[in-house]
C-alpha cells in the first residue's frame, strides 16, 4: 500500500513531526554502529541519510525506517580491519546488486515461509538486543581511562531522567496527540538538563569516549560522490563476494521481517520485492557516496510507527533532518542528553516485546515454544540472520516429524489369495521408516496391492522406499501392483516399474521433489 492515502494535512504534520524524533535517535545508534564496524562515524551517519532517504522513496514499505544497523556492522568488521574501508564500500555496491536482484527475480516472497513462532522468537530476541545495547550507555571513562560503570549522583541522575522520558512517552498521548510523545520527551528532558545544569552525558560525551577526542562531533559536509579505491581484479571480487553475499542476505531478511511486523501492526501490506530493489538501490548509490550500507531498522521503525508516522514522507524527513543535523545543527544536537535517548529505546523495548508470547507458552505446542525461545536466543547471542535461518530450519524439522506419523496403512480387503492396502498421508523423507514396518512380505498373500489414491509421493527418498519393498515382494516370488502413482512416479520407478497398473482416467497428477530427471 502506498503512501497516498495519508497525504492530509494531519497526517503530513504527523509524518514530519515523527521523522524529527527518529532522526535525533538515529544519530547515537549510526555513530555506534560506525564504530562497531570499524569506519568513522560520518561512514555510518551518511549511510543512515543514504539508505534512509532512497528506501523512503522508492522502498516496498512506506513508514519503515532504514539506515545503518548492528547486523550489519559485526560482518563488515572484518573487512574493514584485513582490506580498509575502500573494500567496504566495494562490498556495499555488489551487496546492493544482489539485493536488487533478488526484488527482480521476485525471491521477496518467501519471506512468507517464515513461521509464526520464528517471527515471535525474532520480535522478543531483537527487543533483548535493543535493550541490551543501551546498558553501555551507563559506562562512562573515568580518570585513568578506563570505561567503568556509572555510580552515585550521576547514575541517578541519568535514571531519574530516564524515567521522566518514559513517563512523558507513555503519559502524554492520554492528554494530547498534537504531537509525538517521543519527540516531547526528547526535547522536554534537554531543556530540563540545559536549564538546571545537570551532570548528565550527552550525545557529544558519547562521541568523544568513542574517538577518544574530546572535541569529536557530527558536524560534516555534504555526502561526496566517491568510487571505491580497489584494484578492478578478480582478486578483488574474490575478497568482497562473499562478504556481499552475507551482507545481502542478512538486510534483506531483517528489512522483510521488519515489513511484516509493521504490515502487522498497521494492518496494510508491504511489497517485499520492492523492498528488496528499494534496498539494493539503496546500498549501491551509499557505497557510492561513501556510506557503509544498511537496512531496515525495527528499532527507529516503531519509534516512527508509534509516533504516528505511516507515509514515506516520515523517512524522507528523518534523513533529511539527519543531514540537516550533519551540516548546520550538530552543535544542538550534541546536547541531548544520553538519557533522553535511551528512555525512548526502552519504551520501543516495551512495545516490541510480545508480552503475549509468555502467557501462551503453556497453551501452545511445546514445539513451538520451544522455538520462540530458541530464535530469542540466538538472536541475542548471535544475529538476526542465524537465528531466523535456525528458526525456519528447526520449525521445516518439527513439520517432517509430526508429519511421519500421518503416513497410515490399512487394509482394505483381502482374501486367502489376495489382499489390497490402502496408504493415507504423505510418503516422504521421514515417513518412511514407518511405511516400511507395515507391511511382511514373506507372510503376506500371493497378490498383493498397494492402493496411493489417498496418498502422495513427494521426494527420492519415497521412490526407493517403494523400489526396496517392490524388489522384497519379487525376491519372496510374490505379485505386487502399484495403483494410482503420478505418471512421474512411474517414470522414475525402478525395480517396481513393471507392477504399476496404470489408469489414465483416475491416476493422479503431480511433480516429485528429485534430481532424477533434470
């Protein structure tokens, strides 16, 4: 759905309104992503005002905000640290090829294959991530150095502070909605700081503890139009290709997941495949221009959603305001107080969380607890990309297993001389052990008949399943027919080829998962 719609007047107030307050909290976030990956912080804040501006564009999802995240910057690290940030800017450009591709060869949709208890694991495991991300924000360089954990004054201080943001966050909606809560608090909280002279970090005490410069800032010019410096090798490909790879594949599948999540809670639908050709767009021009490349964010997303911003005039005014911040205003902006900032993340945290999914574990399948927390999990300790593709891979697992059991045999009818089973579920990979067991060739009547009318063969695996018990019922000099197989069945059939009965009229029609005829 596109951003039309909202194009009234109080929508549009909303949408600029709500793309200033992410825009004060995409500053911190790409400075400390910057530093994670290894590049200066104008890397990361020109990538978020990059990604962030073409995405709002021409992106899949209007209301989404992108720009540099952390699940990208733990794979660029090592780039950056063997080969230098010209090879990073290389990797972004080919990483946004493959994400176009991607959009054009329409692969966005199998983003749908991601099961419910996986999208639950990644909602609740990225608001641990959130939230663990601000406690580094409580440590602060003491006199030798050494970044030590805040105490006394200025640890109350900066909870006292933190608190009076969440309470005007989740307060002021029930007095007005005039404007953003989260922006109020921001620039309520900044005020309070400036007015009473507190002790109290600010975004610029974040920045100097990062470079070690006490002077540090965002201030810069305008993003440049810069080709990466790599020599045009194959040996240069080799080095980014698979760097690219990991990098296309872990932003397409937080952007698409972070999609579905805003479909959800707005209850409109996205286009995942041009999500993907937004993204890619998206990395290549920031490779470009001198950005490290991103995604989408869910953190800034639901400060945009729950700010009230729906329209892709939200994301094209958050990078704006990033810029805008980066060229005339860093002085302000440095004065925000950590706390601030922080307190708006925790009520992200707070509304992220599916509180819900603790409440129904015990009513569930204990599988798909079991996956919740599973994905939960690696997504704290690892990253998004792993656990997702661990959650899909367990949850495909417990599919198979429970559907073992639903392969059934019985009799249909028999005689002294004859006897006709009737097979009822799917014959694959991990029913077959059971298929096997039901039937004894060695006391079963002369003529025996395997009926598949109610049931389905669906890989290589079933096919010889079928051949072993064919080749067992030929060695105890017994007649086996096979009914109702698919004619790619019988095509791919070996030892049992001869005893299909074959019925034109009722025989079914379909495809077998196998290499065999490729």
């Amino acid at each position: 759905m596109d951003s039309t719609r909202y194009l009234t007047p109080a929508q549009m107030k909303n949408d600029v309104l709500s793309g200033l307050t992410v825009a004060l909290a995409l500053v911190p976030e790409a400075v400390a992503f910057a530093f994670v990956a290894g590049v200066e912080p104008l890397v990361g804040l020109y990538a978020a005002f990059m990604v962030g501006l073409v995405t709002a564009c021409i992106g899949g999802r209007p209301g989404m905000i992108s720009g540099a995240t952390g699940a990208l910057a733990v794979v660029m690290v090592s780039l950056v640290a063997e080969h230098g940030v010209e090879y990073l800017f290389a990797a972004v450009v080919l990483m946004g090829f493959f994400q176009i591709m991607a959009g054009v060869f329409r692969l966005g949709k199998f983003i749908r294959m991601v099961p419910h208890p996986v999208m639950l694991g990644f909602v609740n495991g990225l608001a641990i991530v959130i939230f663990l991300a601000q406690l580094g924000q409580f440590k602060w360089k003491d006199e030798s150095g050494e970044m030590v954990w805040m105490s006394g004054e200025p640890l109350m201080i900066m909870a006292g502070l933190i608190a009076l943001t969440m309470a005007i966050i989740f307060f002021l909606p029930k007095l007005t909605k005039a404007i953003p809560s989260s922006l109020a608090a921001i620039v309520t909280v900044t005020l309070l700081v400036i007015f009473m002279d507190l002790d109290a970090r600010t975004v610029q005490n974040v920045l100097a503890d990062m470079t070690n410069d006490p002077l540090a800032s965002i201030a810069g010019g305008f993003p440049e139009f810069h080709i990466p410096m790599v020599p045009m090798t194959l040996e240069t490909l080799w080095i980014i290709l698979p760097y690219s790879l990991i990098l296309a594949a872990v932003g397409l599948i937080e952007s698409l997941l972070t999609l579905s999540l805003i479909d959800e809670m707005t209850e409109t639908r996205g286009r995942g495949n041009k999500e993907c050709v937004g993204q890619g767009t998206a990395n290549i021009l920031t490779g470009f221009f001198g950005g490290m490349g991103g995604c989408a964010m869910i953190g800034q997303s639901m400060i945009n959603i729950n700010s009230g911003g729906r329209g892709r005039l939200s994301g094209i005014t958050a990078a704006i305001f990033l810029l805008l911040f980066i060229l005339f205003t860093s002085s302000l902006i440095e004065m925000i107080p950590v706390a601030a900032l922080i307190g708006v993340m925790f009520m992200v945290v707070i509304g992220t969380f599916e509180w819900a999914s603790l409440r129904m574990m015990g009513k569930i399948p204990k599988s798909d607890a079991f996956v919740i927390v599973l994905v939960s999990g690696v997504t704290v300790v690892t990253d998004l990309a792993i656990a997702v593709i661990v959650g899909v891979i367990v949850s495909a697992l417990i599919f198979a297993w429970e559907h073992a059991k639903h392969i059934q045999v019985r009799i249909l009818e028999e005689d002294d001389n004859h006897r006709v089973y009737e097979l009822t579920g799917p014959l694959f990979f991990a029913s077959i052990n059971n298929f096997r067991e039901q039937f004894d060739p060695k006391n079963d009547p002369q003529d025996v008949v395997l009926d598949f009318r109610n049931s389905r063969v669906s890989d290589h695996s079933a096919l010889e399943a079928i051949d072993a018990l064919a080749e067992k019922y030929i060695a105890a000099g017994k007649t086996l027919h096979l009914r109702h197989l698919s004619g790619e069945c019988r095509d791919l059939l070996q030892k049992a080829g001869d005893l299909v009965e074959v019925n034109v009229i009722e025989d079914p029609k379909y495809h077998v998962a196998t290499d065999k005829l490729a």
